[in-house]
C-alpha cells in the first residue's frame, strides 16, 4: 500500500505535470489581450494558443483558446478569476496587470523586426505650437484608453512636463485655463486625420504609426511638425497569471522562446507579425512602477 501512494505521488511528476496543476484539471490555456479590436485579436492570437496547445499535449493541455477583452480591468478580473492564463500586451496595460497582483511578464516580443517604441506628438506646420506647454488652452487626440504608445506615453509626457490633462467631451467647449484638453479618435487614421483637418490641434502616434501610409498618409504628414517625442518602450510583453504553475510557466517560456526556430512556429507568430520573443530586460521593474503610476 504504502508502495501505491508513492507511486501516486510521484505519477504527476512523471508525466511532466506539477500536483498542484494536475489537481486543477486545467486542460485549456487561454491567452487574451485588451483590445477594442476583438475579432482581429482573435485571429491573431488563436494560431499561438493552438500551437503552445499542440506542444503541450504531454502535460494535459487539450486545446488552446483565445478571449481578448475589451477593457484593462477585465483583463485583470478574468486572471484573478482563473479564467485567461496568458496575455500578449503592451507596456503601459502590462504595468497594470503586474500592479494588481494578478500577472506577471516573463519575456519581450519583437514585431515587424522592432523590438522597443516610442510615440510622436505633432501638429500641424501651420500652427504656432513648438512644445508641450503650448498646447495649454488646446486638445489632443489620442487613440484609446488601452494604447501605450498613443495614449499612455503621451500622457505620461505631459505628467513630466507638469502639465495637467483633461478629458473633453464635447469639443465645442473650452478647455479650462492652463489644461490641455484630449479626446479618443479609436483609430491611428482618425487621430492624423482631426489633426489635418483641425478638428484638433495635436495627436500622438506611435514612431511606427507615424510612418505607415495607411494611419498617417503622406498628403497629411508632409502637413505635419513633431513637438515632443517620448523615451522608448519594449514593444510588447508576455504576461502570465500569477498562480499559474511554474513549471508550466516554464515550458511556456521555453516553447515561446524557441517558437521562430521551427516551420510551424513561424507560421503559428506570422499573423501576429511576431518575429520572436527574447529576455526582459533588468530595468522592467522600474519602467512598470513608472507606467502604473498613472
């Protein structure tokens, strides 16, 4: 008998699972990300999620799964929750999941061969703007309240600057005395388009943006004068959930690792455009107690 509970005891080992994992009868690993841009989320995502759950079959995972959320808060509510296992995010919605207790980052990714960013404020030629401090009394279009680099960059920016930001809804109003006022245009073509066409007086883009000719077309950048650009970023973080078993976390972090190595690795990261994963960098804790702090 005593022989049967040994052999019990070490089977989860043997079979490459942690107790505490096998015990929970997780066979699904779920990956996520805030985004206003669901379904083009999930099918970005879900070719990952079904190769980390293909390589994975030995340890009981039976299938990936894919639920991008629409906002920060429920990112965070669904991993305290047990219900997303990994996150594919951007620097600033990465510092928020780590400040809540409920995630962790454990490698950088690089995409489009770019592996840091960072975001440009501009304006247009025409206008007497050359800083921050001269957009007091005038609004600023960002992208959406989940983007690091058109919203949350920028904004930490002005912070810098002591320069205090106010949220307009509606633009017809004024901006209080010595605020600058911002409002969301929800996508990169409309924050270069307001700006053209003075609907605003300055967007924020990110250096990568700035330069495509579909979110920023060339008829309007030529219009354009950048005014402050911001200290660079990781491109984009790999978060998992805080509880979630180390050695599986381990396995996932090796498979990541590795992932642009093979055929099907490749092919699973190109929708994503995602040229690999490599190590975070010493300074990360810093850089997300700087981001959270806003």
């Amino acid at each position: 008998m005593r022989k049967l509970l040994c052999i019990a005891t070490l089977l989860p080992f043997l079979c490459g699972l942690h107790p505490r994992y096998a015990e929970s009868g997780q066979d699904t690993l779920t990956l996520s990300r805030a985004t206003q841009k669901l379904s083009k989320e999930y099918k970005r995502l879900h070719p990952i999620a079904t190769y980390l759950a293909e390589q994975l079959k030995q340890d009981g995972i039976k299938q990936g799964k894919v639920t991008p959320l629409g906002s920060n808060q429920k990112v965070i509510d669904y991993l305290a929750a047990g219900k997303i296992d990994i996150v594919l995010e951007t620097p600033y919605s990465a510092a928020l999941y780590y400040k809540s207790g409920t995630a962790y980052p454990i490698l950088l990714i690089s995409r489009k061969g770019v592996a840091e960013y960072n975001s440009f404020i501009f304006c247009r030629k025409d206008q007497p703007v050359k800083s921050l401090a001269d957009l007091k009394g005038k609004v600023i279009a960002f992208e959406d309240p989940t983007s690091t680099s058109a919203y949350f960059l920028p904004r930490l920016a002005f912070k810098n600057n002591g320069i205090e930001l106010i949220q307009m809804a509606d633009l017809t109003m004024p901006v209080p005395h010595g605020k600058v006022g911002y409002t969301f245009a929800d996508s990169e073509i409309n924050v270069s388009s307001w700006v053209y066409f003075k609907k605003v007086a300055a967007g924020a883009l990110s250096c990568l943006d700035w330069k495509e000719q579909e979110e920023n077309p060339q008829a309007f950048k030529s219009s354009f004068k950048i005014i402050h650009q911001t200290d660079n970023v990781p491109r984009m973080v790999v978060m998992v959930r805080q509880d979630l078993n180390p050695m599986l976390v381990a396995q996932i972090k090796t498979l990541l690792f590795d992932m642009h190595q093979s055929e099907k690795g490749r092919a699973a990261l190109k929708p994503y455009k995602i040229d690999g994963f490599f190590d975070l960098p010493q300074s990360w804790p810093k850089l997300f107690q700087k981001l959270a702090s806003l």
